[in-house]
C-alpha cells in the first residue's frame, strides 16, 4: 500500500498556519536557529529557504538539530504513518517503539524483518535520515523527556526506564536533544506537565499520553467492559486496566481519562526498562497514534457514513496488548457470543495463568493470560466445545509458542494473513480481525461479520458481502474505521438475531469462518 507524500509547500502551508493536525506526522528543522520542531509551534514561522522538513525527530537530530523547547514537538502523538503502510520502514517502526532495538539490537530487529543488518540501514537512512540505531536512541529519548517532566522518579531511574544502558549515555543523549541537561529539563516543566506527578503510589509510574482529538474515548471503554476477563483485567466507564507480562517480568497498568479529557497511564513494573514498550502497546490498544480528523473527513465524504461519523466523531479501532493472547481470543470467540466468549477465556485464565501481586490499593489478585505453552499442553483440560475447536486453539498455541507460527507488530500483513488462513480451524474473518487489531492496519473489512453487515444494512449501505465489500473500495485506506462505525450502527436484536462478529455495542459473536463451520455447530444454547 503505498500513499502519497506531502509536498514542501503543503507542509509549509501547515507550519505557517500552525495546524495541530501535522504534530507527529514530521518535524521542521530551521537552518539560522539549529532547532526543530512541531508544525504547530506558536514560534514565527521561519522563512522557506531556512527550512528543512523530516519524517521523524531521530533523522533532525542525526543531521544537527536539537528539539525546540518551547513545543517540546517529542510530546505529541506519534505518526499514523507507521500504521497506515506496511512496507519494511513501517513495520521496524513499529517494532523499534515496543523496544525490539534495546531487547535484541539491531541484528535481532533486522532478523524479524528479514533484511542483514547492513541492508535494514541503508533502507532505513535512505528514507527517514537515520538508521535503526538513531530512531530507538531518539524513542528512549521521547519516554525520557515524558518521565522527566511528568513524574518525580529519580534521574537514574528515568535512565534506565527509558532503555538507556547507562546514566552517562542517557546525559549525554538528553543534552545533545534537547539542549538542557535532565535536571534542567525537569525544571522547565509546566504545571500542566506535573498534574500527574503529584500524589503518584510509590513504586508506580504516571504519564499523561497525548492524543489527537476527536476521542471516542466511550466507545473504547464500552469495548474494553464488555471483554473484560476477571482478574486479568478491570473495566469501567473512563478507565481500563489489566496485568500483563513483558519482557522484564509481569506488569500492570491502567489507561484512565480525567474530568479534563487528560488520559492517565499509570503502571508498576517488574523491570524498569519495560515501560518504554509498554508505552507503546497502551497506544496501539487506545489507537492513539490515528488522525481522527483525518479518517473522519475521508468518510463524511459519503452520504450513508455522514450521519454514522456526526454521531461517533474520532472512533478508534481496539488495538491488541499482546499478540499471541489476541490470536487465542479470537479463535474462541470466533462462533459464540462475546459473553459466551469471555466465560471461556475467564476459566481458561483462572486455571492455567499465572498468579501474580494485587493491582494498586488493595485491590485482589492479578492474573496473567496464560503463556502459550500453557495452552499447548493443557488447553484440552479446561476448554469445552467441540474436539475440533479445541484442537484448533492448542494447536495454535503450539505452533506460536514453538516459533512454527510467528505473530508480531513488525508481519507482513499478506504473509502473516496466508499463514493463518493454512492453520486448521483459522479461516478469513480471524485472519482478518487479528491483522486489524495486531498490526493496526485501518484498511481490514469483515464483509462476512454479520454485525457490521447489520450495521451496513440499518446505514443504507449494501449489508451482502459481495456488494459491501465493493461498495467500501471507495473508502480505502480507512475500512476498518467503516467497520468499526458499522458494529457501532448495528442494531442490537439484528446482531443477536444473526449471531455476529464483535461490536462495540453489544456482546454478539462474530460470523463462522468457512473452514469450520462444518465441523462446529451452534445451538440456541450457546446465547
């Protein structure tokens, strides 16, 4: 997929009208100051032969520049762009912000994508102006710019949160930057910067993560509550949290949205140097990273959907906060309804995940989902249903927790999609929901999901598959937000009616894929 890139002038003429949409999507370096910065920098606007536009802040400050401190532009949201495409540039991105680059090095992250290490460089340079060393040094010191300002935490503990393997490396990174030694950077925080360090639980962290309004942040949690696995994870009304395990050992965390529409991250970590990837898989789950404004104007454009995005402006797609949990998921909810789903997925976490230290104030026990070997081996004890569905999930887990089948945040999408669809029991509509909410792509349709078939219908929008699925072409790249307005427009005795896939508003289980609807019958039992 490819798309087309701005021009000098359009980027210009968004720098001179300090247009907040472009924040994260590039940053202007000015030639007479040696300073770059967001588009939407209050600053005057520098004349155009002093500018110089980049894709990312690692490529400004590996030709000389150092961030503006007046617009700070490594507080704003992170590019859609990453998302948006899914050529090899993209998906290192992806994999650099969860924290390949500090856990593997360049080598690790290079295997992933199937490139020599010398060969992802050159691809890397040649397009973005730094290679995979400069924009994981640039993303630590994104998470330290976020600690320093926005919490109490020791210097060297901000260091070692942000990936850095030394405090020196994190000085002199943090001051060749950002212009300021960390200390200094701290001092120049604004108060609205410090409204979540104030009152913070020892031995938790809070972050303030900024995003691009429109904000369905109502949808998101209605999503979140209706899936929600006792002791795995907890849902409200403006909050979400659930425990996790990552690469330095089990983690917590909540995302939850203040009277000011502020959205809180606030996390406890077995290992410091986790929370940068844990950043990082909080957005994608909230898709914080999107334009909005963007996709909305795309799909007003239309006359059935005008009406869909004046009722739900800055609808977000679920993201995943782990892969392999996110396959599973989807493989038992795939042909029950959602409540049905989570009764499952409740027991199979209550017998075969792991027991882990309450979550903050008290609160009762955590557990974490369980590992994928655990499934492998003992699925069959705890899952019911039938034999065929079983042996689909276990093998499943086998296959991801012996590396047979990989699922990551840097897969090809088509490659990761042929591999599922050859695995017993995974036909297209898992395929295709796993590669929405995994690899973020806005570009997935489930023309065989009857509710957003339903959603289609009820909108004045072709509801077959075969007529859906053309009439949608005209809304590429931004389906998935289609479908996600389509589950939102559903009606409700519609989407019970016909046993549906997903939807943010109502428990319905989503369509039979065509591999094992023979093998799995559904009775008036399973409501």
């Amino acid at each position: 997929m490819s798309f087309p890139a701005m021009t000098f002038d359009e980027r210009y003429r968004a720098i001179d009208a300090r247009d907040t949409r472009f924040d994260g999507q590039f940053v202007t370096a000015v030639r007479s100051t040696g300073i770059y910065c967001r588009p939407s920098c209050p600053a005057r606007t520098p004349k155009p032969e002093n500018v110089t536009f980049f894709p990312t802040s690692a490529a400004a400050h590996e030709a000389g520049y150092r961030a503006c401190k007046r617009c700070l532009p490594e507080a704003a949201p992170g590019s859609p762009e990453w998302n948006l495409r899914g050529d090899v540039t993209a998906r290192a991105m992806r994999l650099i912000a969860d924290g390949v680059v500090e856990r593997e090095g360049v080598p690790g992250l290079a295997a992933r994508l199937g490139y020599s290490a010398r060969h992802l460089t050159r691809l890397l340079t040649a397009e973005l102006g730094a290679g995979p060393l400069a924009l994981a040094r640039a993303h630590r010191a994104h998470t330290a710019r976020m600690l320093l300002v926005g919490t109490d935490l020791p210097i060297a503990d901000v260091a070692f949160s942000a990936g850095f393997a030394s405090v020196r490396q994190f000085n002199d990174t943090v001051r060749e930057v950002f212009g300021l030694a960390p200390g200094e950077l701290r001092a120049r925080r604004h108060g609205r910067d410090t409204a979540s360090a104030a009152a913070v639980v020892p031995g938790e962290i809070e972050l303030l993560l900024p995003y691009r309004r429109p904000f369905d942040a109502e949808g998101l949690f209605a999503w979140m509550r209706a899936r929600a696995l006792p002791g795995v994870e907890t849902a409200g009304e403006r909050s979400f949290a659930r425990h996790l395990h990552l690469g330095g050992g089990p983690a917590w965390f909540e995302l939850r949205l203040d009277d000011a529409d502020r959205l809180h991250l606030r996390a406890r970590l077995a290992q410091l140097g986790d929370l940068a990837p844990l950043v990082a898989r909080a957005r994608r789950l909230f898709d914080l990273d999107a334009d909005p404004l963007a996709v909305d104007a795309a799909l007003s454009t239309h006359e059935p959907l005008a009406p869909l995005v004046a009722a739900v402006p800055g609808i977000r797609v679920p993201g995943a906060a782990d892969p392999h949990e996110m396959l599973i998921r989807a493989m038992i909810g795939q042909q029950i309804t959602v409540a049905a789903a989570r009764t499952a997925l409740t027991l199979l976490a209550q017998e075969l995940g792991e027991r882990v230290g309450s979550g903050p104030e008290g609160t009762e026990e955590g557990i974490l989902f369980p590992t994928m070997t655990a499934i492998a081996e003992h699925g069959h004890e705890v899952l019911r249903g039938p034999a065929a569905r079983i042996r689909a999930v276990t093998g499943a887990a086998a296959a991801l927790a012996d590396g047979s089948l990989t699922l990551t945040l840097g897969d090809d999408g088509d490659t990761q999609r042929a591999a599922f669809l050859a695995m017993p029991g995974i036909g297209p509509w898992t395929a295709d929901y796993v590669r929405m909410r995994v690899l973020g792509d806005p570009d997935v349709l489930l023309p065989g999901d009857v509710a957003a078939r339903a959603g289609a219908g009820a909108s004045g929008i072709p509801s077959d598959a075969g007529p859906l699925t053309a009439w949608a072409m005209r809304v590429a790249p931004w389906r998935s937000y289609l479908t996600a307005h389509l589950w939102r427009a559903a009606p409700v005795k519609a989407v019970r009616k016909g046993r549906g896939a997903p939807s943010a508003v109502d428990a319905s289980p989503p369509a039979l894929d065509p591999k094992t609807a023979p093998t799995i019958s559904i009775t008036e039992g399973t409501k």
